[in-house]
DNA sequence: AAGGTGACTGTCA
DNA sequence: CTGACAGCCACCT
C-alpha cells in the first residue's frame, strides 16, 4: 500500500476523536507522521473543516486551551463542549488529563 | 520567486 | 505553566 498523506491522516484522526474527548494539535500530528506538523494540523483544520465538518472543537492546544482568535468562536467552541459533557472552565480551558483521548493503534 | 506569518511545541533559565 | 528562543512547514502577499 502506497503511504498515506499526512493530510489525510490528521482528517481521519480527527473524525475518530469520540464526543466527550479531546486531543492536542501536537497530539494529532504525531499520530499522522510528523510530530512536528503541529501547525500544518491547524492549516488542515482550516482547510478540511468546511469540507470535511471536522469537529475541530476537539482539538487544543498543549495547555488544554483554544486559543482562538475570534471571541465569538470561543463562545460556540465551549457551547459544543459542554454540550458533550466536557467541562470548560470560564477561561475557556479544558482538564486535559482527564480528556485527552489516546486513539488506537494500528 | 522570496520573505513574512501563524488556531504550535519543546527546551532552557 | 512565566518568558524567551528555536525548529518546522504550508499558505499568503
């Protein structure tokens, strides 16, 4: 079999991420191939998210925190969240080690 | 084409 | 998890 892309490992990384967990952009771009793709695993977020609905609320930052840009997000970030039963704390950030989720190995 | 940028991470102090 | 510095790599101007 011809080697996945690292693109198309991050998308189906994400898509397995189960309601209620959530994992860090490191994280992912580890279990895609390329433990320092943490910031291509964000262009992908960009990218595939419209395309492919990610669910990218699941994904965080090292710190257990979004640190999204637009205010607005946030509020819908932590609304999704929440409403998986994941318990955002009012500066928007997530108890990781109870959350992170360790996706299965091949 | 070339340089700047960033929803990042790890290491050092 | 405070702050500064370096590494990495696709996308934008």
């Amino acid at each position: 079999m011809s080697t996945p892309s690292f693109s198309a490992q991050v998308i189906a990384i994400i898509q397995s991420i189960p309601p209620g967990s959530v994992m860090t952009y490191g994280q992912v771009a580890q279990h895609a191939g390329n433990p320092r793709g943490a910031r291509q695993v964000v262009r992908l977020l960009h990218s595939a998210s419209e395309k492919h609905r990610l669910p990218w609320h699941r994904v965080l930052n090292r710190f257990g925190e979004l640190p999204l840009p637009d205010e607005a997000a946030r509020e819908e970030m932590r609304w999704m969240l929440e409403s998986e039963g994941i318990s955002v704390s009012h500066n928007y950030r997530i108890d990781l080690e109870h959350y992170r989720w360790h996706p299965p190995l091949p």
